[in-house]
C-alpha cells in the first residue's frame, strides 16, 4: 500500500493528457455502442438463413437468432474488458508531487505494476519536451525529472501544462530543500 | 456437442471476467492516496463489475433460450 510520510502534503497529481485515453477508448466505445444498437434493431431485420437447416442436421435444432445474441454478448463482455483495462491503465499511472517527493505509479500490463518515488534533494534538472503538432497545440508534453545518484529518471508522460507542471516540481522542490536548511 | 461448446465458451467468459476482476480489484485495493488521488477507485470497479455481470447475465439468458426457446 502507498502511503505518504507525517507531514506530507500532495500538491500536484498529473496523469496523461485525457485527450490520448479518450482517443484510446474512443475507437472499442463506438463499436460497444453500435454493437448495442444492433442488438436493438436485430429483431426487426432478422430473417433466419436458408442454410441453417443444413447445420441443423449436424449439431442438432437450436434457436438461430438467440444464438447470435449470445455471441453478441460474448463479444460486448470482451470489449467491456479492454475498455476498462485501458481505462485502469490511464487512471493508474500518476505522478504525485508531495511536499518532500515525486511517486510515480505505472500499470505496466495486467499483472505487472511498478511504483517508485523520489525525494526533492535528489532532483537535478528537470526538463519540458513537448513534441508534436497536437502536443503543442492542445499543451501537453513530458517532463523528465533527473536525479543525482544511480536512481532511475522521473518521467511524465504526456502531461497536461508540461511547464506549469515543470515550475510545480521546482516550487516543491524549493519549498523542501528552505525546510530541509531551517533543520 | 455443439451445447456443450458453447457452455464451455460461457464458462471461459466468466472465468476471464473473473481474473479481470480480480487483478483490477487487487490493483485498485493496493493504491490509495489522501487529497482524493485516487477517489474513483470504488466506482470505476463498480461500474466495471455491475456493467460485466449484466452483459454475463444476458450471455446466460440467450444461451438458454438458445437451446430452450
């Protein structure tokens, strides 16, 4: 379980720019929303197909067109999960700026999950990349946080504000280190 | 035998539903943080488990009637 130091504050929580998970999710929330109209108007349009009473014959009678709409549900039962996986994926990388620290939590896959943290005195640098045309213009880019020592670089992926993320980290990080000297 | 396939396809929904479930839940149930960080957790689990278990639910209904209507 994550959990925050005494004293600790959150002052700044970033996931990824909500455009790219709506564009993500976008595409299978169609087809799940067409797929469920069809099934609406199925009933209307259903015409059972010559052909079937020669399937008949091998696996024994069965209703066609319920059938089909069980299928269907298979198929919706799928898309659901995808969809909620990607959403899990979204909302489960975070970045979280504290008083005293950068955590950064990742949903690498369905079972692999990685969580890592790192305190203000460590931070070198920290850098905006912003690239792209739709990165520019909607404002969203990385921030990659580097550190002193062997410890892996921070990066914020596809953030929302990239500089004002940027001078959040730095005010933090100026806060921390005026608190760190009164000691 | 064609019955049998298709109960078996059900049943390897519902177990696929299940380890979704499950691996969202233990993911969602390990992360939490104050200053509702993560304050959508129980909904978005809500919604995944109420949406999936009526889509299984319809699944089983047509596979009835399937055979039986």
């Amino acid at each position: 379980m994550l959990k925050l130091n005494n004293g600790e504050k959150v002052r700044l929580v970033k996931r990824r720019h909500p455009l790219l998970i709506k564009m993500e999710v976008f595409p299978l929330g169609s087809i799940f929303f067409i797929t469920v109209l069809i099934m609406a108007a199925f009933p209307f349009v259903y015409q059972e197909p010559e052909w079937i009473e020669s399937i008949y014959k091998y696996v024994g009678e069965f209703n066609f067109f319920y059938f089909c709409y069980f299928a269907i549900t298979i198929v919706l039962l799928l898309f659901w999960q995808v969809i909620f996986m990607l959403f899990s994926n979204y909302y489960l990388d975070c970045w979280v700026v504290t008083n005293q620290r950068t955590i950064h939590t990742e949903l690498m896959g369905l079972f692999r999950r990685y969580i890592s943290s790192i305190y203000h005195h460590r931070i070198q640098d920290v850098s905006v990349d912003v690239k792209g045309v739709l990165a520019t213009y909607l404002n969203y880019g990385d921030v990659q946080i580097q550190t002193a020592g062997k410890f892996r670089e921070f990066l914020f992926r596809q953030v929302p504000d990239p500089y004002e993320t940027k001078n959040k980290i730095m005010n933090a990080q100026k806060e921390f280190l005026r608190k760190r000297k009164k000691r | 035998m064609f019955q049998n396939a298709l109960i078996i396809i059900f049943l390897l929904a519902v177990i696929l539903f299940l380890v979704m479930r499950l691996t969202l839940y233990s993911h969602f149930r390990r992360i939490d943080l104050p200053g509702g960080v993560f304050s959508l957790n129980k909904k978005i689990m809500m919604v995944f488990q109420g949406g999936g278990l009526i889509i299984l639910l319809l699944a089983l209904a047509f596979l009835i009637l399937t055979f039986y209507a």
